[in-house]
C-alpha cells in the first residue's frame, strides 16, 4: 500500500483549468469531474500499478488511468513508496511530458 500521493503543481494547475472550461457550462458538473479525478487517483494508493504504461511514452516509468475524457498521467516511486501525479489531460490533447 502506497503511503502518500503527491501532485506537481502542473497536475493541480491542469485540475483547475479543468474545472474552469467546464463551470462555463456547469459549475455542479465541474466539481463533479474534478471530485472524480481526485477520488480515482486516491485508488493508486491501494493498487499503483493499475494503471497502462501512457503509450505515447513507453521508454518513460509514466503510467496512466482514465477518468472520463481525462487521462491522469503518474509516476510510481516503489522505493519511497510514492505516486506522484504529474498531469491531467483530456484525452485529445496532444501530451508534453
């Protein structure tokens, strides 16, 4: 079991663009998305690996879960027994990694 889940500050600034395109048509719907990403992600805690290694980057440790249209791409650090978010993305969008 992963002792603690950490996000950069890119993860946490894509949440809030997130939420911020989607309140322009549903502040309720916005939450909702955020609330399920964040509460997803609390998942890794318990099973790390679960997510794909992000194909776009097979040669990298950057793993991926899916949460709707978004894509919470993650790193797992087995020795300090950590998962670091390292971005939300839609689906679509073209990955910088």
């Amino acid at each position: 079991m992963v002792q603690k889940i950490k996000w950069t500050i890119r993860a946490l600034n894509d949440l809030h663009d997130i939420y911020e395109f989607i309140a322009k048509d549903s502040r309720r719907y916005a939450r909702i998305q955020v609330e399920d990403i964040q509460n997803t992600a609390l998942n890794l805690t318990n099973f790390p690996l679960m997510g794909r290694i992000v194909p776009e980057f097979p040669h990298l440790s950057y793993r991926e879960i899916l949460v709707g249209n978004y894509r919470v791409i993650y790193r797992f650090e087995e020795e300090q027994n950590l998962v670091i978010i390292m971005a939300v993305a839609h689906e679509r969008q073209l990955l910088k990694i």
